[in-house]
C-alpha cells in the first residue's frame, strides 16, 4: 500500500470529530490523506442516546464518511481495522496490510471501562456505537412487549425497571429519555400497562451528578430527572450486575431487566500498544502541540489524549474539543511543509450542556448558566447546527418537531433478535405467580428475561 508520490503522506486514524475535520482542512492542501477507519459512516455521537431510546433512526444521526468527503479529491477513505503502529518505522497495520506516512492522526476516540468487571457488559450494555443503541433499543422495546402480556405483578415490575449507571451527560440524557418513554408511551400505546408500574433509576456513585457542571445546575438537573420520576442515587456502590440487577455493596439488591452502563471510559488497545506514557485510564499524554512524545510526525487528539493547553486548561473529552484539535494539527502539518513553528494548542470553551428531557435541560455558556425551556431551545439549536448535512438536520428537526407536537417516538422498531441474546436472564425469584398466565404469556415474559 506503499506509494511513491511526491505530496507528504497524512494517515488519520478515525472518522469522528477530530479526524473527519483534519481531513477537511486538509482542502486544496499539497498532501495526500488518507483516512482509515473500522466503520464507514461518521456517527454524531452526542445523540446516540436518542437512537437507544427510540426518538431518532440511526440514519438520522450518521453519514457516510466517503460522501461528506466526495469533493475532497486529495482524500482516500479505506475501511479497516488499525492493528498496530511502527512509529520509528512511520508505518501502520491496517488489517493485514502496512502503510507508510509522513505524519499520522491518531483520532481512535476510547472504550467503555467496566473497571476491571468486563463481565457486566453482557448485563449492562455501554453506548458508544450505533450496534450498542440499536441493542439497547430493542432490549427496551422487548421488555415493554413483554410486560404487556406478563400477568405476573412482579415480574411485570421487574420487566418495567430501568436503571442507568453513571450520572454524566450521557446518563443523565438516557435516565430522561427512559422517564419520558414511561410516562408518554405506556400510557398510550399498551392497554394493559400503568405508568406508575415503572422505575426509572439513576445510580451514581459520586455525591452528585454532571460532576462536570457547577454545583447549581446539578442540582438544577436533578430537580428536573425528579419532576420526570427518575430516582436518583448517589454515594453508593455496587457489587455485582448480573441477570437479576444491580447488587450494592451493602447487599441490597435492585432488580431489573434493563441495565445501561453510562459510568466511564478508557484507552483503547491501540492506545496502549504506542509505547508512549499513559494516564491512569489509558489515554495518551500527548505534548502541547498534540504530538506524542519524542514522535512529531505523529498526533493524538480527541477521547484517547490527556492534554492541559498552553492555558493551564484540562481540555475536556466533547466534541467541540476534538474537532479544534483536529483542525489545528492540521495546520500544524501544513505550517511544518512551510518551514513555520508550530503552536501550542488553546481549547476554545463554548459552552456545555446536558438534556434531560422535554423543555428540561442545563446548560453553561462562558459565565451565563441556564436551565430549563431555554437551555433546552439552546440544546435543540446547537445540536441540529453541528449535524453534518442537510438531510440529517432535516430530518432530527421533523423528528423533534413531531415528538413535541404528538408525544410519539417513530422509531421504536424491533427488527431482530439480536437483543435477545444479550438480555439478562431468568428472572429472579420472587412471590409466586398470579394463577392463570397461559404458557404464550410466559413464553414471551422468558424471552425478554432469559435470551430464548
């Protein structure tokens, strides 16, 4: 894959924030790119929870790599898997093949972190991909048909349990999108289902959540999860997840059938395999200018990088941030082929926010802080702007539009039946069953509870 060109070669590893937009301002530049990456779509993953929640499609909320980058004649997109790096040697794996660069872009973003309990995964799906919502999605859909044939009052409550584990923005937006499903769904679409019936919890083992926010709009936030009916916990830890629920250290036990893990992230493999220092959770601490250390032709953004700015500031993992990075290693690369010094870099800080449902979010913005309707509407506007494409925004602001006009989720198909095998199993033992459920009832109960 080796080639002779005159034009220095630039590899990007990754296809989201950070590398897509590399790649971008790599326009009309005398370099040839090439971005490779496991996927061929480039996902907006600050909305991916609304995909696991069945408010949007995954099509809504993901476009493919080669057609955002159709027009950029200098930029090849592979699909493939990096599966090593030779950075004295300037060369990458992909797959089976090696590839030689003149500058490279790690943008490979992190892993879930089930610190140490990698287990719990099968119990308790992250959210990082369109595979993992599209589970989560049917793994709630499934435990809502399944309740509406369970005449087991127990297990029909287990059925409608939901818990959320980890109170940062992703949680925090997941605990809200399952209280609303609750409260809008059940109570129009399933005859035989109350609302009430069902739990929705939010766990965190902090003293309080959206650590990431000022003290007022976390509790602002918390105020608004309790006005949907989500109960929050904080300052407890847990023990096990298995089949059954979340077990807390003190052994009491939280049975439910749906359990989301929203409690962290770390390095990825390919993270640890550089050789380079990493932090406690396996990022790459990278130099001021993005590079890694003792390697300038090589730079880390994004997820995967630990970095204070030329500031004193820690820049955060958002996307906002990735995508500053990946621009200015971009003119980096472009200010070394003209013999100019490179900066260091200054994260831009435009602001944070977290929803929480409908006409209910916080949001902090330099010094002003909002909550509510209009951080909500702050919310909305930001996030259609940085969709990528027409269509995609089109279609999230319809989507949006119908759901606050009608209370209806469009989205909420079951297409398969892959979400059964990763559901928790049998369910737990409890008071006896009400007499008379026919066995096509309990069959239905066995199969969101035990993967049949």
């Amino acid at each position: 894959m080796a080639s002779t060109a005159k034009e220095p070669h630039v590899v990007i590893v990754g296809g989201g924030f950070g590398g897509l937009n590399a790649a971008k301002a790599f326009r009309d530049a005398p370099v040839r790119v090439t971005l490779v990456d496991r996927t061929n779509h480039h996902l907006f993953q600050p909305l991916l929870y609304q995909v696991a929640t069945a408010s949007l499609s995954p099509a809504d909320i993901a476009v493919p790599i080669r057609s955002v980058l159709s027009r950029q004649r200098n930029v090849r997109v592979l699909l493939g898997e990096v599966t090593g790096v030779d950075l004295a040697g300037r060369r990458i794996t992909v797959d089976a093949d090696a590839m030689e660069y003149d500058y490279l872009i790690l943008a490979v973003g992190a892993a879930n972190n089930y610190f140490g309990h990698e287990e719990w995964a099968r119990f308790a799906p992250a959210l990082k991909n369109l595979d993992e919502a599209l589970t989560i999605r049917e793994r709630m859909l499934l435990a809502f048909e399944a309740a509406e044939r369970e005449e087991d009052p127990a297990v029909r409550r287990r059925l409608l349990t939901f818990v959320v584990i980890g109170g940062g923005a992703t949680g925090v937006e997941m605990a809200g999108a399952f209280a609303e499903l609750a409260r809008y769904i059940l109570a129009r679409d399933f005859r035989s289902l109350d609302a009430s019936l069902s739990r929705v919890l939010l766990v965190e083992i902090g003293q309080r959540i959206l650590q990431a926010f000022p003290e007022g709009l976390s509790e602002s936030a918390e105020r608004q999860l309790t006005s949907l009916g989500v109960e929050v916990i904080k300052g407890r830890r847990f023990r096990a997840i298995d089949e059954q629920g979340v077990e807390f250290e003190d052994g009491e036990r939280l049975l439910a059938a749906t359990v989301i893990w929203a409690a962290g992230v770390r390095g990825t493999p390919l993270a640890r395999s550089l050789g380079v220092e990493l932090d406690r959770i396996g990022r790459v601490k990278i130099e001021p200018d993005c590079s890694l250390p003792g390697h300038p032709n090589a730079f880390a953004i994004g997820d995967m990088t630990l970095l204070r700015d030329r500031n004193g500031v820690d820049v955060p993992g958002l996307s906002p941030a990735a995508i500053q990075e990946g621009r200015f290693v971009a003119r980096c690369i472009l200010g070394d082929l003209e013999g100019l010094p490179r900066g260091q870099f200054a994260y831009r800080d435009k602001g944070t926010m977290a929803t929480i449902g409908r006409s209910r979010a916080i949001a902090k913005v330099g010094r002003l802080q909002m909550s509510g309707t209009l951080a909500w509407l702050a919310w909305l506007g930001v996030h259609v702007l940085f969709l990528i494409g027409f269509k995609n925004r089109f279609a999230v602001m319809f989507a949006w539009m119908w759901q606050y006009i009608t209370f209806k989720r469009g989205a909420r198909l079951i297409t398969g039946h892959t979400a059964r095998a990763a559901l928790p199993a049998a369910a737990p033992a409890v008071a006896p069953p009400a007499p008379g459920p026919s066995p096509a009832r309990r069959a239905v109960a066995d199969a969101v509870s035990d993967g049949a």
